[in-house]
C-alpha cells in the first residue's frame, strides 16, 4: 500500500494522552507512546495506520514553527523599529498569525512575517516601499487593473484565451545533496482540463523517463538518475489557457442535479457535525443549488482572513479547521468551499497548479462546482475574498462561477498519486505544484529543494 493513502485514517484523531502531547508539542513523548502501542498486535489496522501518518505529522512539525515570540519581534524590528510586543500579541490574539506549541513553547509559523505583510493593510503601510520598476506600464504594474480588465473581456466576448510558455525548474540544495544517490524528480506539467488545451513540451534538461499522461490528476514529467554531480532538473513548455465566462444566475438550475463529486474524501474533506450544521444554517430558506453554492462561497470569501498555512503535510481536518478559525491560504479556502458544496450535494472539487501573467508566477489552487445546466463552473475564494475586502463587488461576483486567463492547471484532483508513485511520505501528499524528488530512503523536505519558475512568453490570442 502507497503509505501516503494512510493519511484518510488520521481522521480517526488520537487517544487523549497523545492528543494532549502532540497539542503541548511533546512529539518525543508522543511519539515514544505511539510506539508503545504499535506493540500491540490486536491493534486494528486502521489506527496502525492512523499513528504511522501521525508520527511522520509531528516529526516534521518543529521545523514549522522556528520563532519564540522574542525572536519574531526581533525579526519585525529589522523592518519596523517601533514596532512593540503588544501589537505582536495583538495579531496573535486576533488569529492573524498561525502558532503551536512545541516543547510547551509557543513558536510562530515560519511564513508569519510573509502574512502580515500580505493581510494587514496597516502592518504593510509601515515596511520600507520599494520604488516601481522603471519603465513598466501602469497595468503591469497594477494586478488589480488587469484582473478587472479580464472579467470585463470575459462578460464582453465569453471567454479570454492566451498563449503561454513557461520554464519549470526544480534542484536539490547542495546541502542536501549526496553524491552517487539515486533520485526520482517530479516537476508539473499542464493537465489536459476544460481550460487548456495545444499543450506542448518543448524542452527538458535531459530525456524524462516518464511524462504522465494529459489527463493525470497530478500531472507531471519524471526522472530517475543516479547523480554524481548536482544539477537541476527542468522542463519548459506551452499551452492555450482559455477562461470561459459564466453567469451562474442566467437561468434557473435543473430540478434534478448529479450525484458525482458529492462524496467524503478524508481527512480534509469530512462532513463533521460543525460542517453539517454550518452548512444547514448558510443552506436555510432555499433549494437552489445556485444560491446555496453563492452563500457558500460570499461566508468564505467574507468571512475567513487570508493566511499563509503550514505544510498541508501536518494539518488536521483543512476544511473545518479553516471555517472555525476563519483563516487559511488559497486552497485552504477552496477545500472549505468544496466541503460546504460536497455537504450539500453539489458536487465540487479541487483544482490547482500556477497563477501565470507577464510579470510573474506563483503557485494558486480554486475550486470547481457543477450545476445542471450550467455544467462546471469556478470558484477563487482567494481571489474573491481579497476584491471583497478592497471593495470591487464587481471582481468578487466575476469569481463565484469563473477564474481568469492567468492560469496553469496541474493538478484536477486532491490527495492524487503521481505516476509512477512516490516510495515514502512525499512532502505535500495532497497538492503539487512546484515539484518534488526522493533519494533512495525518503523524499527530500522543500527546503532541501530549490525551485524556479519564469514566465517565457504570454500572448493574448
């Protein structure tokens, strides 16, 4: 058995003595009872499995959370000076910065800092500005403009198309890298889906061993080399990103809708008792699954604050999680609303890879929901929730039923296996987009890894 499918079972959770070790950030001591257990040989199989996952979860979680609150004050005041421990514990207190115990310690989340600046307008108005580039366009320069440019071309004309090429570029740091090992890389490549469409690789660093076909959940391109000197492993290839437009109150729904995509998917998407009953109460008074769809999706966006997550790898129950803290990143807040939709009997699912336009590229997950006769439709409550919050009703009504041209697609479905499968824990057993690569005993962390994306070229077409 792929030792990654045994994360379902971490729903099972953990008796209370370990729950309690694991919350106080014992890992050792938690770790040293789990083992006591395994001892067991009536143990079902499937809390077996359940503690072999939890294991590897608190192995990983002290790297996470490297910063005392000392440390993070000291780490603001490289950039702000004046800033004081009070307005630290302020943020903490607000839920703007994610935290877990270890050793009984409170520590910050390594990407606390990158939060910060990205979620709260007033942290951000007191960094040093960097000047603009000289010469950029103003659209360029302004993300904003060209993402309404975008929704009103696709309201206009029904869809936006562009061609786009891309170089994918993954390395192991020369830290952790071991002359005469065996490694086995994976790197993303463009998934055949309802947006993408003359997909061509055109270059790769050395001749793959495997490239997954189009229609793989989690498409990519495969290497396995016994490396006596480090080099990084790349791919550059093109693709037709076409955004259809969608108005998901231009006619009413069908009487009778489908049952696909409607089910469970543990550990992340489970339909706890809060889930049920939130679900419910945002559900009363109507049967439309459009509506129902829309009320989920203006909770999420309005409701739940951008925030950089930990590894996907270590988190408990995502959707729940992030409807009861109200926080989380891009997928995070589509897991929420597929969860939602999925509890309510519309079908949804998972949706991921880059977010791509001339002047730069980063990684992005959203949703899709499927509504008779509409068909599949799309939902970015990252995008949608930060429009709503710089007060563009217009830009957060364009993402309930659509996304924009400046997409990759890489991944159609969570929780996927890659082909050929990884061997051991793979760093992200639920997403890919940037890539991942195993040696001979176990696969290496992201920050054993160096990765590189570049935009070659975007063209409107």
């Amino acid at each position: 058995m792929n030792q990654n499918h045994t994360f379902a079972d971490t729903a099972l959770g953990l008796p209370e003595d370990i729950r309690h070790l694991k919350e106080y950030g014992d890992f050792e001591n938690a770790i040293r009872l789990i083992d006591l257990r395994l001892e067991n040989e009536d143990l079902p199989q499937c809390m077996r499995r359940n503690y072999e996952a939890q294991k590897e979860i608190m192995r990983r979680m002290p790297d996470l959370y490297p910063y005392t609150k000392a440390a993070a004050l000291d780490r603001i005041r490289q950039d702000i000076p004046d800033f004081t421990m009070e307005e630290l514990e302020h943020y903490i207190d607000l839920g703007r910065v994610t935290w877990h115990y270890i050793r009984g310690e409170l520590r910050l989340l390594r990407s606390f800092f990158g939060t910060l600046r990205k979620t709260q307008p007033e942290f951000a108005a007191r960094l040093p500005q960097q000047a603009p580039q000289t010469g950029a366009s103003h659209e360029l320069l302004d993300r904003n403009a060209r993402l309404d440019r975008a929704a009103r071309l696709m309201r206009e004309k029904g869809s936006m198309s562009a061609r786009i090429r891309v170089r994918a570029q993954i390395a192991i740091a020369d830290d952790a890298f071991v002359p005469g090992e065996t490694y086995r890389v994976w790197l993303p490549i463009p998934a055949a889906c309802i947006q993408q469409s003359e997909i061509r690789l055109l270059d790769f660093s050395s001749q793959p061993a495997f490239i997954a076909p189009e229609d793989a959940a989690q498409r990519t391109v495969y290497w396995e080399e016994t490396m006596v000197k480090n080099h990084p492993f790349w791919v550059e290839y093109s693709y037709v990103h076409t955004a259809p437009f969608a108005d998901p109150a231009a006619r009413p729904a069908d009487p009778v809708q489908p049952t696909f995509f409607t089910g469970e998917t543990a550990p992340h998407i489970v339909f706890t008792p809060y889930i049920r009953a939130l679900c419910a109460e945002l559900s009363a008074g109507t049967d439309d699954p459009v509506e129902k769809a829309r009320r989920f999706y203006d909770y999420v966006t309005q409701q739940v604050k951008y925030s950089f997550a930990p590894d996907y790898f270590t988190l408990p129950d995502i959707a729940e999680t992030c409807l009861k803290t109200c926080r989380g990143d891009c997928g995070i807040q589509a897991l929420a609303f597929v969860t939602l939709c999925r509890c309510a009997g519309i079908p949804a699912k998972w949706q991921s890879g880059l977010e791509v336009d001339p002047d730069s590229i980063g990684q992005h997950d959203w949703a899709m929901f499927y509504i008779a006769p509409f068909g599949w439709m799309f939902a970015d409550p990252s995008f949608g929730g930060s429009a709503w919050r710089a007060g563009n009703p217009v830009r957060h009504n364009h993402y309930f039923g659509n996304l924009d041209v400046y997409r990759c697609v890489t991944v159609n479905g969570f929780q996927q296996d890659f082909e050929p499968a990884s061997r051991f824990w793979r760093a992200d057993p639920y997403d890919n987009q940037l890539g991942e690569v195993e040696c001979s005993t176990r696969s290496l962390l992201p920050r054993e890894l160096d990765y590189d994306l570049k935009v070659v070229d975007f063209q409107e077409i």
